[in-house]
C-alpha cells in the first residue's frame, strides 16, 4: 500500500516545482515555460551577465535541486522523474535559457543516467556555440574500491561554493576549477534503518532488506545496497562508525564545516541527538561549523542521515559563510562550547515534622487500605473502560502513605501540613495524570486549610483547582461525578452518612452516562460505557463508605 501523498502521479513532478515557487520567500524562482515533459526552474532576476550554474537530477531529493535556485547559488534546476535522470532535452534547454557569454558550469552527481544526459546535453551545447563545463560530484566514500564514487549530500556544498565564485564574477575556468576544488575537499557517508516509499508504489525493498534493529552503511540516495550493516540503532555507535571512515579522508589539522543531512525521515529530535553525538565524536575538535541537522539532499522518506565534511582552506569558509538567496540552504552555525547558565534548584517539596492523633491515624488507615483492597476490582472495571490500571494506580499512592502512617512520619496533628505531604508523595508515586491530578487536590486543600478555611470547604477548593487544571467537571464521567456532591455533603448535617451516600448516588450515575468527556473512558463509544460505573468515582464511593462505617 503507498504511503504516499499525491493527485496524479503524471503530473506529479510538476506540481511539486509548482509548491516550490508558490513558496519560495525570495520570490526569485521561474518556471522555464517550454513544454510540460521539460521542467526546469530558473532564475527570474538572472540576466547571463556571469557564469551560471545548472544542476539537477532525479527528483525525491527535495530541497535539492530547485531549493538551492537563486542567488549565489544555482541558476538553473533540471528536474527528472522522481529517481530518473531528466532527459537530454531538458537539460539543453536549460542550458540555452541562461547561458550568456561568461559560460555555464554543469554541476552533475556521479550516477550514470546524470553524467549522460548532462554529458550529451553539454556536447550539443558547444555545438551550438554555448562555452559549457562540467564537473562529476562524487563524495559518497562508503565504498571505497569503486571507480565511480556516487555524488550525494556534499554536492550542495559544491552548489554553494561554486555559486559564490560565480557570483564574484570569476571565469568559467576558475569557477570550474574552484567547483573541482571543493569537490575534493569533501567527504560524505549516509546510514539509514529503512528506505523510503515510492510515489504509487508500496515500500522500496530496502524496507525488507534492512532487518529490524539493524542499520546500513552506505547506501545511496536512491536506496542502492551499502557497504555493510550494523546490529544496532544506538547513535553514538552509528556516529562513530561513519567519523572513523570520514576521518580517512580529512587531516587531523584540517578546520572543517559538518553537514549533517536528513535523507527525509529522521524526526527533528533524533537529529539534535546526532547533532550532539557528531559534536562529542573524535571529529569534534576539527569542526568550525555545523550545517543542518537539515534535510539539503533528501531520499523521500528514507529514514536515515548522512554526515559531509569538508576542509576550509582555499577560500572555501568565506564560499561557505556568504549569504545567498536559496531557499533550501542552511546557514553555518559556528561550533561553540555548550553555554550554560548557573541556577538554583527549587523544591517545592513539603517539609513537616512528624506528630501523633490517634483518630486521625485511624482515618488514614481505612482510606489507604481501603483502596488497596479495591485494587483488583478497579483494575478489572477499568480494563471494561479505560486502559485497566486505576486500581493499581490508587493502590500504589495508598500504600506509600499507609507505610508513612504506620512508621508514624506524618504530621498527623497539623492538617494542613499532611494535606501537603500527602499531595507531594502521590506526585512521586502514584505516577500518570492520576498522581498529579490527586497532588493538586490535596495541596490546594492544605493550602486554603492553612489560610484557615474549614476542612469540607479547603478540600472543594482543592477539588476545584483539580478541575481547572485537569478539564474535567460534574457530568464528564470521572470521579468528581461521586467526588464533588460528597465533599459538598461534608459541610452538612450527618457529614459522613451523607457523603456516602452522595458519593454512591454519583458512583451509580456514571454508569448510565453515554459520553465521557475526560480522561481514557472519552476515547470509547457509548455502547462500550453503558452501565459500568467509572472506576475513579467507585474509588471515591468505596473510601466514603467505609469511613462512614467507622
């Protein structure tokens, strides 16, 4: 099955440039009106004055190629069907739109459909009179016999150097050779743990041929077998693997700029974590700046990343750090030492010496036994509407109290302050939305109770701020339904009794409750609630109950 978003896989590549454009914040990008099979973007404030750059291939690669359109980079994209090489064609034809008398560099990836397609395409536009160059990026250093290393993510630090030679007005001959130059001073290398998915089609083989918990080494843009895989995802062991061949290529007293690529399905955070792991390796006293974590020279949706460097000598860091207007180039960030701002820890954690009263000790007894006893019959009823762990989530804050009690460390002859260790031990234990949802119950309480507010009233308040920050009211099928009339039952006549009973009767209520609008119960259907009680207001009726008993 695809996993792909697409209208019409016919017009696809086209409406993709058309995205690009549409978005492009310089406003710079052209669409080279010839015909639809030829599609080529350039750009619109180029007047053939200086040397222009053209690149291009298969698309899937996004930002490359078109991203890199613009001012001190490209002035021409050629783009393909999606991992095919464009035709002769339109490669010609972007040759003639912007080639002018200062030339044109051809930038092409070393792959063979590109290097013959260009190839052909510069041949017929010297005949025709046109001075073109061209130059074979080949940084992928993953296999290392191959007489043909494949170009990949380095290829943009050659779009950007060469860009800015021809931008400073230089012939075709120096920016070729400065092109050339740059070439040899980079070095890339891509891991991924799967491949990507194909406009149309199902997952690419590498889906299959990568094992689950393995990586490849090596592999190219397009999916093609690596060098060799690793039984292992861990990032510093990838890391590493890919600097120690990289540092083959690189002297130790060499400055370098890191490009670290997103082949298109590596998330955000997993890229800061290499980030962190490139910056920490053996690499990481040589390097000056960092490009990316970005997605320059993407796969689709590969999951994995490659790293580039490249030497800064000859010119290249000043290439490097020029501002262009490219949509899809990354600035250099200039590698610094970690800053850290000095801090005082704060805890809010409740401090209160321990006291004795018997008859408050009793109540804290029934409470928490209470609740540990319910342990199975809560898990059992939440596992009909929840994810089947209230009653161990209660009994676990239960039992931790219970123990304190026991060992007499409570403040048990001040109430407020054991509302507020109470709070502060179900946040550490109790874990999940439960524990601080509970927490904020009984330090709101002990807080009003402090200010001198009786207890029914302190803990509505406290029931009150649960609310506010929880998002769960009286109807929403949760434990205030059986919570909130008997705390309101506390301030009357017959307190206990009352309570008790006011809690049963909303106990009872959540079971013919069609809806639950808080909590795990509102991701059911109606007819998965129908007459069973929510688990947290049974909880509430249970504790009630028995302490009316006492």
């Amino acid at each position: 099955m695809s996993k792909f978003f697409m209208n019409d896989r016919k017009t696809l590549i086209n409406d993709v440039i058309e995205g690009v454009i549409l978005t492009s914040p310089y406003k710079n990008l052209a669409k080279l009106d010839v015909d639809p099979a030829i599609r080529v973007v350039v750009r619109r404030d180029w007047d053939k004055k200086k040397v222009a750059l053209i690149s291009g291939g298969g698309s899937g690669h996004e930002p490359a190629h078109v991203g890199f359109v613009g001012k001190g980079m490209l002035t021409a994209a050629v783009c393909g069907e999606v991992f095919a090489s464009p035709s002769v064609d339109a490669v010609l034809n972007a040759i003639v739109a912007v080639t002018g008398k200062a030339g044109c560099l051809l930038i092409v990836k070393n792959y063979t459909g590109d290097r013959l397609n260009f190839g052909l395409a510069a041949e017929k536009a010297k005949g025709m009179g046109y001075n073109v160059e061209l130059v074979m990026v080949s940084d992928d250093i993953s296999l290392p016999d191959n007489k043909q290393p494949r170009g990949i993510a380095g290829t943009v630090l050659v779009h950007k150097i060469a860009g800015y030679a021809a931008e400073q007005g230089k012939s075709l001959k120096d920016v070729t050779k400065i092109a050339q130059q740059a070439i040899d001073a980079t070095a890339s290398m891509g891991v991924a743990m799967s491949g990507c998915s194909l406009p149309g089609g199902g997952e690419d083989e590498e889906e299959q041929r990568i094992e689950s918990g393995h990586v490849e080494l090596g592999l190219g843009i397009h999916g093609e077998p690596g060098v060799s895989k690793m039984k292992t995802q861990n990032s510093k062991k990838v890391v590493d693997t890919l600097v120690e061949k990289l540092q083959a290529h690189v002297k130790k007293s060499d400055k370098l700029a890191v490009l670290i690529n997103n082949l298109g399905g590596v998330s955000p955070l997993e890229m800061s974590q290499l980030t962190k792991e490139v910056v920490h390796s053996a690499l990481g006293g040589s390097i000056r700046y960092l490009i990316g974590p970005a997605s320059l020279v993407s796969a689709l949706d590969m999951k994995g990343f490659s790293l580039s460097v490249i030497a800064l000598k000859g010119g290249i860091e000043e290439a490097l750090l020029a501002d262009v207007e490219a949509s899809g180039w990354q600035p250099l960030v200039k590698l610094e030492k970690l800053a850290t701002k000095k801090g005082k820890k704060i805890s809010e954690k409740k401090t209160a010496k321990a006291s004795s009263n018997a008859e408050v000790s009793k109540i804290v007894e029934t409470i928490t036994q209470t609740l540990s006893d319910l342990e199975d019959e809560l898990n059992k009823l939440d596992a009909k509407v929840g994810d089947g762990d209230t009653g161990s989530t209660f009994a676990t804050g239960a039992r931790d109290i219970q123990k304190q009690n026991k060992a007499k460390k409570l403040p048990l002859n001040n109430v407020a302050d054991l509302l507020g260790v109470v709070g502060d031990r179900l946040a550490v234990v109790m874990g999940g939305s439960s524990g601080v949802l509970m927490s904020i119950f009984f330090t709101a309480a002990g807080k009003k109770f402090e200010e001198g507010e009786k207890l029914p009233k302190a803990l509505l308040f406290g029931l009150e701020r649960m609310k506010h920050y929880g998002g769960a009211d009286l109807g929403d099928r949760t434990m205030i339904d059986a919570l909130q009339p008997a705390l309101e039952a506390l301030g009357k006549k017959d307190a206990l009794e009352g309570a008790a009973k006011a809690a049963a009767k909303g106990a009872k209520d959540t079971a013919s409750m069609k809806k639950a609008n808080a909590g795990r119960s509102s991701y059911l259907s109606s007819d998965s609630l129908k007459g069973v009680k929510d688990p947290g207001a049974v909880a509430v009726e249970k504790v009630f109950e028995a302490l009316a008993k006492k």
